[in-house]
C-alpha cells in the first residue's frame, strides 16, 4: 500500500488519489500535428527508478500534486502542489504561521 502525503490534507492512502501519469510530459499545443500528440501520449519510457508524477487527490481536496517516487520501492520522495501559484502560497504561509502582523 502506498501512503501518499497530500500537502492540504495529510497522509492517505493511494487509493483516495487518481494517478495522472508522468508529470515531466510537455503536452503540444491544441493545434498541433496528430504525430507530435502520439509522441506525447503514447511513446513513453517505462522509468525503472525515480520518477515525477501527476495524482489527483480525488476522495479528499481533489487538488493536483506532483509525487516525486521510486518505482521500485514505492518510496515517496517529495509531494509539492501541481500549482506553482498554490506551492508559493503554502511557502508563504508556512513561513507566517499566525498570518499578517
């Protein structure tokens, strides 16, 4: 079972995420030629080691997360929102527990 830490809500279980795929993917624009799509939807390599990945937290606050994880250990390395706007925010706001002085 893997236990994944979601920045918002805490440790779950995987099952309460969906998995959306590799996170280092640069999808083509909307326009673009269907064999630039196939390269970025279907040609992809089977990572034997640490990798980034996409998840939804689904059954809790459904934010995107990027999970940093060791696909042959399940082992989670690091957890930061999708967002960068939100990563910044939860930066912020850590560093000012109490809020505005």
């Amino acid at each position: 079972m893997i236990r994944i830490p979601c920045p918002f809500c805490g440790t779950r279980d995987h099952s309460e995420f969906s998995y959306g795929g590799d996170a280092t993917v640069i999808y083509p624009p909307l326009d673009a030629a269907a064999t630039d799509w196939i390269e970025a939807v279907f040609q992809r390599d089977n990572i034997d080691g640490v990798q980034f990945e996409s998840w939804q937290h689904l059954h809790g606050c459904r934010m995107w997360i990027i999970v940093e994880r060791d696909t042959c250990t399940h082992e989670i390395l690091s957890v930061r929102p999708a967002d960068d706007a939100i990563a910044r925010a939860l930066t912020i706001a850590s560093a000012h527990p109490g809020g505005p002085a």
